[in-house]
C-alpha cells in the first residue's frame, strides 16, 4: 500500500489519469491525497472532478480557492470570470451531487485522519491543506478552527457565508473575531495564503515568485513555528507529538514551481504549474520520491 499527494489539478485530466498509471494507482490497495483547487484553467474540470467523487473512499481531498469559488458561484453567489473554465461542470447532469460532495471535503487532513496511512512504512506527521499553516497555529489549533470553518461550509446557513465569502479583510486571524470575518479569515489562510508579515498578516495582492515579496512579507514557510502555550493545555502529548517530525504539504502556489528555499519548516510544495505548461507532481509519502508527469499544454 501506499499514499501519494498530487498537487494541483486545476482540470488537467489527462495527466492526472497518466500519473495514476505511472503510480501503479490501485484504489483498493493505495490512497491519494489531493491539494485541492481539483478545478478550473484547465481543459477539463468536469472529468478531474467527477473522478475524484469517484475515488471518494481511497483520496482524501482538501478544498482549493477555486474549488470555493465554483461552489459560490453554483449558488449564485459569485460570477464566472474570464478564463474560467467551470461551465461544464455547471450544466453537467450530475452537478448536484458532485457540488454537495464538494462542500463536504475538509480544508485540512493529517495522516491521524484515515486508517488508510500506512503509519508501519512513514515515519513522519504528515498535514496537507491547499495554501499552507500560519506559523502561529498548533496542528490542534489548526484543526479546530478547520473544522469550525468546514461545519459553515457543510451547513443549512452556507448560502449566508457564501454571499460574503470574497473579500481580503480581516487580513490577520485574531482569536477575537466572530461571524462571518472569522470564517473568511481562517478559509483565506487555509485557501489563499502566500506572503505573510510576522504577525500573520496575510498578503493578497503577490501571486508570482520569491521576489515578488511586498515590503515587510516573507513565504509562509519562511516563519519558524510559533505556538502558543495556551493549545498544548488540553491535551499536551498530543499536541506535541502532532509537531515532532512534522510536513505540511501544500499546493496554491505554482510560481514556486515546487522549491522552498529557505523554508523554516520542512514543507513538500506540490502545484508545479501542469495548467500553465509545467508539471503534474506527485509525492510518495513512504519514500519521500517526487514523480511528475509533463504537462500536455506546452507553454500555454
């Protein structure tokens, strides 16, 4: 058995279905973990995601920027833009149960989470969410303000979130916040985070490489973890042993093209840009071996 995480398949169905077949990807037997932003850009959203309903039971997903937006605007809480390429997907015959499956992935997922995860051959803690994990959140505090988050999403008021879902404030996640702004902000940390000031303010306004870092902002990964006290109280061993030996993986960010120079914290980044003409990168997480599939839009 194994488990691999694939980045970013914003519709790119035909390497997705070609990296599977390098993989040897057997659903029985093997489990995949998936980056999120399972759609958009590409050529075909409606086949990447009708593929992973299908593999429900041996992937497990977290939810991407884009994934969101189809979800607001399949509610009519939102508008298509430009290059967006989620019209099929909207038309399509089955578009209900896909979207309800849809808002039911989580925004976050720990090897703790599925008895799949083959603890015998890995011997790290493993934590994947689309964007990344502020440096001042504990894998338990992250956890709980995911599932805070997820619960909106899953619920009879989502329409309510959704209607206010777009915006870039609050840009810093402070335990104070309620309603509506709290949720935003933790979904944009989980959905949308690059460039971060120490305190955790997020940046909104970069999208591109490493230099493209707005005065006073640095990569999320380039923080060391800074937890506070106040989330080892409960359940202390717990929570640290979530921490020891710890790799977050993550997607969102393909002008990284998947190198974290000077990151503080090991992270595997995984959106190497098969929509924009790069690759489709997959992770073993027993042996730590990337394996890619080129894209088949050349430099487009």
């Amino acid at each position: 058995m194994a488990t691999y995480a694939i980045g970013d398949l914003h519709g790119c169905y035909a390497e997705f279905e070609a990296l599977l077949a390098r993989l040897d990807f057997s659903p029985s037997r093997d489990h995949l973990w998936l980056t999120g932003d399972l759609i958009n850009r590409g050529p075909d959203s409606l086949g990447c995601l009708r593929r992973s309903v299908a593999l429900d039971g041996a992937a497990s997903v977290v939810l991407g920027n884009h994934d969101l937006h189809l979800l607001a605007v399949a509610r009519g809480h939102g508008k298509l833009k430009r290059h967006d390429t989620l019209t099929e997907i909207l038309e399509a015959p089955d578009r209900t149960e896909m979207l309800e499956w849809l808002r039911r992935q989580p925004l976050m997922v720990t090897d703790s989470q599925h008895d799949a995860f083959d603890r015998a051959s890995i011997d790290r803690n493993y934590v994947m969410t689309h964007a990344g994990l502020l440096p001042q959140w504990s894998i338990a505090q992250a956890s709980e303000l995911a599932t805070e988050a997820e619960a909106v999403l899953r619920g009879d008021d989502v329409d309510d979130f959704l209607s206010v879902m777009y915006g870039n404030l609050p840009a810093r996640f402070t335990p104070e916040l309620t309603g509506q702004d709290r949720i935003r902000a933790i979904i944009n940390v989980f959905t949308r985070m690059r460039f971060i000031a120490a305190d955790g303010t997020l940046d909104f306004a970069a999208k591109e490489g490493l230099d493209s870092a707005p005065a006073g902002f640095a990569p999320w990964f380039t923080y060391p973890r800074e937890l506070s006290s106040e989330y080892f109280r409960e359940k202390p061993r717990e929570s640290a042993l979530a921490e020891e030996r710890l790799t977050l993986i993550f997607g969102h960010w393909a002008a990284l093209e998947g190198v974290t120079p000077e990151a503080r914290v090991d992270v595997e980044a995984l959106d190497t840009g098969c929509v924009w003409g790069g690759s489709l990168t997959a992770f073993d997480l027993g042996s730590g071996e990337r394996i890619e599939e080129p894209s088949r839009r050349g430099d487009r």
